[in-house]
C-alpha cells in the first residue's frame, strides 16, 4: 500500500490484478472451524422474539425463518448446536442478528433444501437462495410490476488487488452457463450480459451469454460505469440502476446458483482473495460463517499491535475491529495492513489542490463538498454539490494531498441523510 497520497494531474491510472497464471489449484481450502457464525440482516432484530433457541441442533442447508412476526429466512451454511444469539450492529448502523454455532465435524444435510429450489418460481425458491455465496439478496432481481429488462453478471472484481469474480469467470464457465438459465427462469427471462476484462473473454463465451469486455483499469468494474461504459445510460442521482431496468449480480452467485440446481444443496463455501501484509495475495475456499481469526491462522499471518483488518480491497475496503467477524456470503477479500503501511489521516483543511476533482469519475466537486459533510451540512451537500451522485469508488481519498478522510465523508453524510428522510418519512406518514 501507497503510504503518501497521489501527486499529479488528472485522473491516476490503476489497474485491476488479472488472474494470468492462475489455476483451480492454487485455491487453498480452509478447515472447517469449530464454531461458526452466521450473520442474518434484520431490519429490527428481537433477540426474544426468534423462532429458535441456545441448544436447537441445526443441518447444513436448513432454512430458518427469524422470527413468526418476520419473512425473513436464513440458510445453514454448517450442522451443530447453536450457542448463543445476539444483535450485532455493523457499518453505518446496519443491524444483523448474530447466531453463534458449535460446528459439528460431519455435515448433515437438510433434505427439504432439493424440492425447494426445483421451482422456477421465485418466491418459493429465494427463501434458499438469498445468502449464497456471492448472493446477498436475490429478491433484488425480481420485480413482478416492473421486471429487469437487463441483468448484468459482473466478471470484474470491484476493488484492486482483488482476484475472486475473475477467479469464477476463469474456472467455472460451464456453472456460469447453467447458473445463467437457471436465473432467466426465475427472473423473467430478461437479457443478460456477463461482463470481463479482455483476458478472460475466452472463457466468458463458453456461458452463452452476451459477453462485453472493459478496460481493467478502476474504477470500471463498479456498477454505476458498467451502466455508462457499456449500457449507455447514466444512472440518475439519488437512484439505483434498477430504476432503469437493469439488475447486477456477481459471478460467483450466478455460479452457485448451478450448484443448486444440479446437487440439490447449497455452496456453502465463499471464494476469498486474501491480501497479505506485503501485498501479495491468495485465493482460499472457506466456509460461510467461519471467524476471521481461524482464517488468518490457517494460512499464518500473524496480527500484531496495531495493523489493520480490512474487509474489501485498498479503496473501499471496511477496516473492522475485531478478528471474531466472520466470513459472509458478500465477503470477496480480507486484508491485512501492517502498522508500517498505513496511511493515516489528518485533521488539515482543504488546500484546493483540485486532485479530487480530477481524479472522480462523475466530476463531482469534491472540494466544496467535503466543506459541507465536515460541518454536517448534508441536505446542502446533496443539494447544491451532488452528494448523491457520488459512485462511492474513494479516489477522492487516494488523491488528497491533505490527507483528509473524504470518502469516510461522503458515507456518513449519504447515511446521515438517509436517516433524516427516513424521519421526515415517519412525521408525515
């Protein structure tokens, strides 16, 4: 990791890792940990009111509904007793409920998972196929009123160093392209496009789906430029791209998806880039549910005093405080900071040097809009210098001469004001 920001003019060119040279055996696979823990989004999560209890032997594959107040369903990834059950909050006070596992050695499957899932049908079979590996919401995929026209499969992974969609595209053709039927069906039948870089177009075709090909340079691969570079459409402010009929998925849930289908259970194992301290990265198989800290000691990478635990890549990676977090169905890097590579913010004021400007993608002006978040102005931010149009890729920060944390910034204000929507919401409802 860079410890000084960039000097220059203009947008910095970085490039995306490939996976040249990569083989399905290079992927190390990490034991089954002794306790598992799986995390389930609840909107409002009421320890007292769950469906089950401390003690509750549990099957891989099992579908547990939340509560009986509730809809919300979650998927055994491992078999054993459940231990303890608690709410946890997350980054920008996101709320899950936390289900502590002893992991049986042996799994046991649940055999109602297979018939489940056979249907085409949505709303019977998303109740198993919402946390997956690679799939945090496949509710998002459908709209009955208003169905996706397009669904983009995105083969790039979205932050650098990181190799795990390519990974898929690269070792899993032939799942892509049954996973791909298998989503038509249950999503309408819209057009979809598997998107990669130029190396791995080859392998891409074999899907059957309509492959388009990006420069693998960053900040390309996130949703919002996908829609520009390749889609022509300009997603609007404040909006997401499935207001305009297109739905992104990644590889590796599409992936999964074929394995559903064909052995009747659920993966239950995450493909995981791992970056080291000195940069250098691994791909593992692991477990959904297990600790990052069992991770971390499987491959020997020690954590001493003050080094940082990332989940995600250098640029909007989300550094986490605690080696207990486990790892979830959307968890595609862990990275591992050494105390003598970070690059630590300052309390400096804003010099004008432009760099921001020049770096962002959408040409937002950053510089007066980091003025208004650090004072808390937010629904001016959002008004007069286009906080919601920000594509949250964090070149802002890489490029401040300042040092200053303007993509930590632009999250609390986007959540911030989010919360004062949602009040104004609640007084007029």
């Amino acid at each position: 990791m860079i410890k000084k920001p960039f000097l220059g003019f203009g947008k910095p060119r970085l490039d995306y890792a490939g996976v040249e040279g990569l083989g399905q055996g290079e992927v190390k696979d990490i034991p089954l940990p002794g306790r598992a823990v799986l995390f389930v989004e609840a909107p409002h999560p009421t320890v007292n009111d769950v469906s089950f209890q401390v003690g509750d032997e549990i099957k891989t594959g099992q579908n547990l509904k939340v509560s009986p107040f509730s809809k919300t369903t979650f998927t055994s990834t491992v078999t054993g007793a459940i231990t303890d059950i608690s709410k946890k909050t997350g980054y920008l006070g996101k709320t899950f409920l936390s289900v502590g596992i002893d992991v049986s050695e042996t799994d046991q499957w649940d055999d109602a998972f297979s018939p489940a899932v056979q249907t085409p049908e949505l709303e019977k079979a998303g109740l198993y196929l919402n946390g997956l590996p690679g799939i945090s919401n496949i509710d998002a995929l459908a709209h009955p009123e208003t169905p996706l026209k397009t669904i983009v499969v995105n083969g790039m992974d979205k932050d650098l160093l990181v190799t795990t969609q390519q990974m898929v595209v690269k070792s899993q053709a032939d799942d892509l392209k049954e996973g791909i039927d298998y989503l038509k069906k249950i999503t309408g039948n819209p057009k979809v496009i598997l998107v990669v870089p130029p190396d791995l177009s080859e392998e891409a075709a074999k899907s059957g789906a309509q492959v388009e090909t990006i420069t693998p340079s960053y900040p390309n691969s996130l949703p919002e430029m996908i829609m520009k570079n390749v889609l022509n459409q300009v997603v609007p402010a404040g909006m997401d791209c499935s207001s305009l009929g297109v739905g992104f998925i990644n590889a590796e849930g599409v992936a999964a998806l074929k394995s559903v289908i064909t052995d009747g259970k659920p993966p239950v194992t995450k493909l995981v880039t791992v970056i080291g301290k000195n940069e250098n990265t691994q791909m593992i198989r692991v477990r959904i549910g297990t600790p990052i800290k069992a991770v971390l000691s499987a491959l020997e990478i020690p954590l001493e005093q003050g080094d940082r635990l990332v989940i995600g890549g250098p640029m909007t990676g989300r550094s986490i405080y605690t080696e207990d977090m486990p790892v979830l169905q959307d968890t595609d890097a862990i990275m591992v900071q050494g105390k003598d590579q970070l690059a630590l913010n300052a309390d400096d004021p804003c010099v004008n040097c432009g760099e921001c400007i020049r770096a962002c993608p959408v040409r937002i002006p950053v510089n007066m809009l980091v003025r208004l978040l650090e004072n808390s102005q937010y629904e001016e931010a959002a008004k007069e210098y286009d906080l919601l149009s920000c594509i949250e890729c964090g070149l802002c920060s890489y490029v401040c001469e300042a040092k200053i944390p303007v993509f930590h910034y632009i999250m609390l204000g986007k959540y911030e004001l989010s919360l004062m929507e949602e009040a104004e919401e609640n007084v007029n409802g």
